[in-house]
C-alpha cells in the first residue's frame, strides 16, 4: 500500500509539470472557420464500447464541442476494442500522422495491463508514440490516464484487485513522464476514477468494467478542460 501511496502521489506531481518546449506551446486557432480535425487514437474507450449509441462516446461528445466552436470541425475516431499500446503503434498512428490533425487525444493501456504487457515495453511504446506526433504533427496532443482498474465491479473484490490496481499505479507513470517530454496536455482520468466511480456506479456500463453514457459524459468533459485550454482566444 505504501508503494502504491508513493507510486499515485508521483503520477499527481507529474501531471502538474508539462514541458514547456515544442508540442506543449501548440494551441488550436483563433479563426473559427478554421477547418480542425480531430484524431482520436486509442482501445475500446476510445471506439465507445458501453455507451447505448455512437454519439455519446466521449470522441464524439468532444467533437460535438468542437463544432460548436469550430464548424467546420471534422472527427476520425482510429480507436479499435481491444488495442493495446503495441496496436496504436502499428495499425493507427501512420494514419493519424497522414491526416494531419490539429488535435490528436490518446487513451491506452488497460488492455496492456490485462494482458500483461510488460510495463517496459509499454514504456516504450507510448513514448514512440507520443514523440513522433510531436515530430511529424503540429497538433495540440492530449493524453488521458488510465483510470484506475482496481475500483471497477469487474476487479473490485477480484483476487487481481491489487495487482491491477498497483499496475494502473505503474503504467500511468510511464505514461505521464512520456506526456511531459513531448509536450502533451495530461488529463487524470485515475484520481477522477478513484474519487468518483467508488460512489457513482452509474459511471460504469453494466459490463463493469467501461464507461457508461454517464462515464463517457464525465470523460468528456474532463477532456474538454484540457482542449478548451489550448483555444487561442
């Protein structure tokens, strides 16, 4: 448990300390004619599995603010159930990078934890990632997350709760420290999940496991934060 303590408290100081360089300067337009798309990479959230129709997704509920800003205001949605990070590497990011986005979010790893990626070579991969949109994109990046497994009916009481609870402690720390150095905006879905989920189980899709509409809704708009914040006025 102290590890674990130790480990979130290093997340929570990570997500507050954003490079300053290149990606991290990058802010959506001024013009609201401009012609953004939006490029959303990433698993099953990112597809929407647990919400009751395409458009409540959190992808789509985004993009449906950005219209209101912007609209002209295009969406990809890249994620596909199941992807692990390795997946957003060889099948979706030469996709995303082709299309030339102005804002690309990023939501992965639950699936690595379950299926035991190495934390390493998840380190790894988020990092290629993340590095060649700041290289080959001029977009705005922001990166959600993980929330935490552990607190989902699915794994609640489950004899990997802590184990899955402790990796959601160690991937988002990997995640977080490649965010910073390439200049991505964090969003923390963990502490959101942590504090919320435990007392709302209308957040959690009856699966137990994804977001339900509400969940999605509440993605949503932590996500908007961070994507509103990057708006030029």
């Amino acid at each position: 448990m102290r590890r674990a303590a130790a480990a979130a408290l290093a997340v929570t100081m990570l997500t507050g300390c954003s490079s300053t360089r290149g990606a991290a300067a990058r802010t959506l337009p001024a013009e609201r004619d401009a012609d953004v798309l939006y490029v959303a990479l990433g698993d099953s959230t990112v597809e929407g599995i647990g919400a009751s129709r395409p458009e409540l997704n959190y992808v789509s509920r985004l993009h449906a603010r950005l219209l209101q800003i912007y609209p002209r205001a295009r969406v990809e949605n890249l994620g596909v159930g199941g992807a692990t990070s390795a997946d957003v590497l060889e099948r979706q990011l030469d996709r995303a990078v082709a299309l030339r986005p102005g804002l690309v979010t990023l939501s992965v790893g639950p699936n690595d934890i379950t299926e035991q990626v190495p934390l390493a070579d998840y380190q790894r991969n988020v990092e290629t990632i993340l590095r060649r949109l700041a290289a080959d994109t001029q977009a705005v990046i922001v990166v959600s997350l993980l929330p935490d497994l552990a607190v989902t009916p699915r794994f609640r009481g489950h004899e990997a709760q802590a184990v899955v609870g402790q990796r959601s402690v160690d991937f988002n720390a990997a995640l977080a420290r490649a965010a910073n150095t390439h200049g991505a905006h964090i969003v923390d879905l963990y502490a959101a999940s942590r504090r919320e989920v435990p007392a709302r189980p209308d957040l959690v899709a009856r699966d137990g496991y994804h977001p339900s509409d509400l969940g999605y809704a509440r993605w949503a708009e932590l996500m908007w934060d961070a994507v509103r914040s990057r708006i030029r006025s």
